[in-house]
C-alpha cells in the first residue's frame, strides 16, 4: 500500500524451495482505519510448520509506528526455519501531510541530535546540566525514543524545539564543552569529514638519540605510532607531555609550551591556538601541517572541517591509564601494561591516580616490611585470603573508643580496636591493617583482577560528638603537605603524629584524624593504642559504600545489627512523588533474624557482624508490608507468588534532563526485567501495576514509619504561591482543593495525600 509517507509491504512471504510457516487466523495484512479507536487490538497468533504441523509456536508481535501506519510483525522459528507474517494498519488523519512532514524533519535532524544526545559531557560536546542542554535533552525526547526511532506521536512543533534547541547549543561557548582534564592521557588526532568520509591523522612527535625533539610536526595515519601526551592545566593554558618531552606544533606553541583550546567546527573536536590568536590546521590531501594567523580576528569564521581540503579540527583520544611516580623517575607517567602483560604496583610507587577502573589478566603487588609489627593497608584492588594467607595477617579496624586514664577522665586515651580476618576479601579503598609473617620483600601475586579509581575516602567512626576517621592515602603525607600536628600515622604497630615522623608517609597505607560535629579538625590524643578485639563468633561483613551511609543487606543467619547502624524496609514506592517509603526496622544492638532484607544506614566502612549472644536485645518487627527481597547467593531476582514485577537495585544513576548523579533504587535490567542480584544484597521487587513503568527511585531524605504528609526544601523554588512540579502556577487559595499529589507551595515540596 501507498500514503504519502511510506510504501510497506503486509502479509507473508512464502519461499517454495524451502519448508514454511503458516500463521493461523492471521489479520488482514493491510487495513485502513479512519481513527486511531478504530485501530484492533494486537493478539498473539499460532505460527505451525506447513508439513510437520505438530511443531507450532504461540508469538506475539513487535510493533512500531511509522507517521501514519502503524505496522505490527510476527516471528516464528520452527525446525530452524524463520518466518514472519506483517500486518500494516494505515490510519487516515485529516493532518497526514503535516505529520509525513514532522517525520521527514526527524529523519533529516537524527544524526546530529544522536550525536548530541549521546555524547553530552564527554569531550568536545556540551556540558550536561546547563539550561541549553537540559532544554536540548526534552526536545530530543519529545522527538525520539529511547532506542533513536521517531516518536509515533512527533509532530512540527517538537521538530522545530529540538531545531532551536540545537541551534542554542551552537552558541555556547568554549568553556561550555567538555574539555581535557587533569592528569588524564590522550593521544592528538586531525580529524577531516570528506564529504561523509571520516580520514584521521595521529600525532606523533620525534626525539633523535640525544633525546632533542624533531622540530617538525607530525602526523601519521597508524594509530598505534602515535604519541601518548599527559593533560595539566592552568589558566586556560593547557600542556601536554611525557617524562621526556612537551607537544609543540611548530609556530602554534614555538615560544612557549602551552596552547589554547576553543570550540571546533565539528562537535567532538577542538581548535589549537597559540597564545597569540594563531590556530592550527591540517591539509587534508598530504597531512602536511599548517596554520591560520588571522583566526583571532573571526573564530567561527576561521573554523573549517566539512567538505573541505583543509580542517582545523582536532580531537583528543583518551587513552586508559594508571599514574605513578615510580623510583627513578621525578615525573608521572603511565604505568599500565599492554594488555596480557602483569602490572607490577610497587610499594614506593609516589602520587598512584586512575580515573577509571581497569580490568587487569595479571597484577603483582610488592611491599617491603622491616618488622612483623601491624601497618596501615589500603589498596585499590581486592585480595582474596588465598592470595595472603601465606604472607600476611590482615585485620580490620572494627572500633575506635576513647578511654579514661583516669576517674577524672583526664590524659584520655584512644583505642583502635581490631579483628584479624581469617576468610572472604580485601575490598578496594578500604583501611585494613596488615604485618608480614617475616620480615622482607613480599610480593603478592594474582590474576583476573580489576585496578579501581583511586578514591581516597574516610571510614568513619562517630564517638559521641567525635568523628575518627580512617583516610586512605595513594600520595604520600608528610610534615609539609597536611596538617600534620592534627594526623596520626600507624608505623611499626605505634601511632606517631606526622609532625614527628622524620619521613613520608608512603602510599597504599591510610593515616588517622579527627573532627568535631561542624567538621572541624581537632587534637588527636597522644595516647592511641591497637587493641585486639576479644574472642567472638562472627557471621559476616556489613559494607557500606556510598557517601550517603545507605547499602542493603541479606544473609541466611541471624546477626546482631552492628550499634550504630539503623535499618529498614521498604512498605510502599510512591509513583507521585519518585520515592520509598521507608519504615524503621531494626536498631543497632539488636538481632536481625535470618532472611530479612532490609536497607541500612551507617558510616561508609566495614562492620563486623557476629552471632547473637544470648543476652543480646530481640526485636518483634512485622514484616508484612516489606517490598524488599534478597539472595545469599548470585542468583535471578524473582517475584513473590509469581506476581509480575519490576526489578531494583540500590546504585547512582543520572538522570537524561539535569544529569544529578542520585543515589536510588533503578531498574538493575533494560525493562526492569529479572537480573543477577549479588550474594548478600538486597533487591526491590514492585508489581507492574504499581510501579507504572517508573525506572527509579530515590531514598527519601528522613525516613519515616507513619507519614501522611511530607515537607522539605525545595531549592528551584523562587517564588510564594502553588505550583506543580512543571512550574504551573496554582491558585493560592487551592491548596485545600487540590487532588492528591507533589506541589511546590511557598517554596517547600509537599505531598498531598
């Protein structure tokens, strides 16, 4: 059939020289409605096999609009034969040429919005979370869906948002893109768009055998032969060097190191300029490098790629890396191997940095150790009790207690209370406290292992109105750097204070502070002591790894809730509001029975969890409205009584419009299917119903048991008055009048029930 849109074809199409499908009681392949209500309902057909009729198969169809039609596909495979039968309702509307005309638009307008919209924040495109491209992200939306096909419902006015929207975000301007960052890795690359054909030139910058740098500019066609340029900054003057050598791009930085980095013609690229105005090109029909000097006088002018011979658009590859000063050189660089090859972490590795987590075949890990007494240990990579238990003692720090040395309380002494482990894993970026079996060189090799970020974050251990924290360290600490008369360090099973130490405080260890309840730094007592924990039986480990305290828990035993942890259910998911509703659950002290899953709030450490003892304080919790379930192994969610659900999982994700990174609980599977939940975690089942197709929710700030209306700040909020969460505004006298749902009233969020 024929419209002013399209031409599709219905029905099934049979091969004669090969077995085929039937479909039984299949519609019209072709249909023409006059509106959409006429439109029948999508039904599940029988597909059998033409001669071997006791195969047959139940399919349901795949359905998608295209401007006028909507056009449905059944697919059956029997005995290895595929076959589909297509069905192409045509729905005649009085507006059809408008909307053939809005789906044209969306098909000229897909390449470039993609790109945009996929790209936002990364290097060379918009920064996410300025007002353009929040407004460019809805507009896209409006016009596409989540897997790049048009909209059914697009019309002209969605078209020409997204077309102003686009347009603003050719204004911004270079400080509004994303940039090269600090100490990350880049190869330099000339990119050319050639009348839709992609050419690439790389980079590569000569030394002869004194090490003098080629003064002519260089760029190949073999990736693999360019050279790899570390980033800083300054200023608005970036560099980039190795140990040996800075990039210099002949007259463009001759006199000087640093170059300018604008905008490019093309998004995902960028202009190089010399600091008097000067940018550099590329010819694309023999590489040969050269400049513009009157770029200063009209950059947008000046900037040229597409469809031409000469592009001054260039673009930084970022290329994987692991930083460290290693012994013998007093620069940074790149330590991480070719792929195959064990990187070797030394223990006198200065300023260790990744940004990223690395999957790693082979990693070997030295450390020196003059005595067998405890030192600090913090690593960016998980060992196993295996990988250890030949060479080390490891414990974790479960306490930290402020003793009395007198009735009086005066001369106060500090305990760090540890627990040797004598099972499970080492976690990344956590303090732990190791000693050798004998003194020496030990060098602990494993396999299959992932390098994560170096993130030098606290473990935390509030006494009173005291917080002890635990913070790790890949640079290394001395008199000079920090605060030093306010940090202890753990040497030879002593605490020191810094300001003591005669030397550095080497990486991979973590030191010791304190704060007050503002967060100020105070005094640490000069008596602190590691105190071994007495003898208990224990059950497992708590770990909370988020900076809001939040984690969720599952085990096949009953534990003593560690003190100061609190923890709750999930008793209902709120579809207005975009959160859970939490109910408190059990307290700290008291015992958690065996298969509860249950969120818990607590410092960002390790928690030991032990047996209950006898004594120990049994709670009566009724669990009857608890929406969470949990696995004591890696297993499949699954639903209870088979309900059909949508399946959560505690993580960070960042929403398309403002792009907050917010903790919550999102959808763990394209869909909210059933996904593989982590032994001794907890999971959220929702019934479809009501979880209405919603893909996350947030953690409430101030759990509650009983609420029948909650207020808190609102920070967009400007004005007096009622508003909706669009920014409509209400009546003011209507808030006694209003349905149930989230306003914005006198600039506070409330939730009418």
């Amino acid at each position: 059939m024929q419209n002013t849109e399209m031409v599709s074809d219905g029905g099934v199409e049979l091969d004669p020289t090969k077995p085929y499908i039937l479909f039984d009681h299949a519609p019209e392949p072709f249909l023409t409605v006059t509106d959409e209500s006429e439109v029948p309902v999508a039904t599940k057909l029988t597909a059998r096999h033409r001669t071997q009729s006791h195969l047959n198969q139940q399919v349901s169809p795949e359905e998608r609009r295209e401007g006028c039609c909507i056009v449905r596909l059944w697919k059956a495979t029997l005995n290895g034969t595929t076959s589909t039968y297509q069905q192409v309702i045509h729905v005649q509307r009085p507006d059809a040429h408008l909307l053939a005309q809005a789906h044209s638009e969306a098909m000229d307008m897909k390449r470039w919005s993609s790109d945009l919209y996929h790209h936002l924040g990364q290097l060379g495109y918009p920064l996410t979370g300025l007002p353009q491209t929040t407004a460019f992200t809805q507009a896209y939306e409006a016009v596409y869906n989540q897997d790049g096909s048009i909209r059914h419902d697009v019309d002209l006015r969605s078209t020409a948002a997204l077309k102003e929207a686009g347009a603003a975000l050719d204004q911004l301007q270079d400080n509004q893109i994303g940039l090269p960052r600090e100490r990350h890795y880049y190869k330099l690359r000339s990119f050319n768009d050639l009348f839709g054909r992609y050419i690439y030139r790389y980079n590569r910058q000569d030394t002869d055998e004194q090490g003098k740098v080629d003064a002519d500019v260089h760029f190949v066609d073999n990736e693999a032969d360019a050279t790899v340029w570390r980033c800083t900054h300054q200023n608005g003057q970036y560099v980039f060097s190795t140990p040996q050598k800075t990039l210099h791009l002949g007259f463009i930085n001759r006199s000087v190191d640093s170059i300018r980095i604008d905008r490019g013609y093309t998004w995902g690229a960028f202009t190089l300029v010399e600091h008097n105005g000067y940018s550099a090109a590329l010819m694309n029909k023999d590489g040969n490098y050269n400049y513009f000097t009157d770029y200063a006088s009209n950059p947008q002018a000046y900037r040229t790629n597409r469809d031409g011979m000469v592009s001054s658009d260039f673009q930084f590859i970022p290329v994987p890396f692991i930083e460290a000063v290693v012994p013998g050189q007093s620069q940074p660089d790149n330590v991480l191997p070719a792929t195959g090859t064990a990187l070797r972490v030394e223990d006198h590795w200065k300023d260790v940095y990744a940004a990223d987590d690395h999957c790693l075949t082979a990693l070997d890990y030295r450390r020196h150790f003059t005595t067998t007494e405890w030192q600090p240990l913090y690593l960016p990579f998980a060992l196993s009790y295996a990988d250890w238990k030949d060479h080390w003692e490891v414990a974790r720090i479960e306490e930290v207690r402020q003793v009395p040395t007198t009735v009086q309380r005066a001369g106060e002494r500090l305990e760090v209370v540890y627990r040797k482990i004598h099972a499970g894993q080492l976690q990344p970026n956590q303090p732990y406290l190791v000693r050798a079996l004998t003194p020496g060189e030990i060098t602990i090799a494993v396999t299959d292992r992932t390098f994560r970020s170096t993130v030098e974050q606290d473990a935390e251990f509030t006494v009173g109105n005291q917080t002890y924290h635990l913070q790790g360290c890949y640079i290394e600490k001395s008199a000079q750097s920090i605060a030093s008369d306010k940090v202890s360090i753990l040497t030879d099973g002593k605490f020191i204070s810094l300001n003591q130490y005669p030397d550095t405080q080497c990486t991979f260890r973590w030191t010791l502070y304190t704060s007050d309840a503002q967060g100020q730094p105070q005094r640490l007592p000069d008596d602190i002591r590691l105190v071994a924990a007495k003898n208990r039986e224990t059950v497992g480990t708590l770990r909370i790894g988020t900076q809001e305290g939040y984690g969720t828990i599952y085990t096949d035993v009953s534990y003593e809730l560690p003190k100061d942890v609190t923890s709750y259910f999930v008793s209902e998911a709120d579809a207005a509001t975009g959160e859970l509703v939490l109910q408190s659950a059990y307290q700290g002290g008291s015992v958690v029975p065996a298969h509860t899953p249950l969120i818990v709030k607590g410092n960002q450490r390790e928690y030991t969890l032990f047996a209950p003892r006898q004594a120990s304080l049994t709670a009566t919790v009724s669990k009857a409205h608890n929406l969470l379930r949990g696995s004591t192994t890696d297993q499949m969610t699954s639903a209870p009584d088979e309900t059909e659900c949508y399946f959560y999982k505690l993580y960070y994700a960042t929403d398309n419009v403002l792009h907050n990174r917010q903790l919550g609980f999102y959808w763990g599977a394209p869909g909210g299917a059933a996904f593989i939940n982590k032994a001794g975690k907890a999971y959220l089942a929702l019934p479809v119903a009501q979880a209405v197709k919603i893909q996350g929710f947030l953690l409430p700030s101030h759990p509650t048991t009983d609420i029948q209306s909650l207020e808190t700040d609102y920070p967009n909020a400007v004005k007096n008055g009622t508003y909706t969460l669009t920014g409509i505004k209400l009546s003011d006298k209507a808030l006694k009048n209003l349905p149930a749902g989230v306003y914005i009233i006198n600039g506070k969020k409330v939730v009418v029930r």
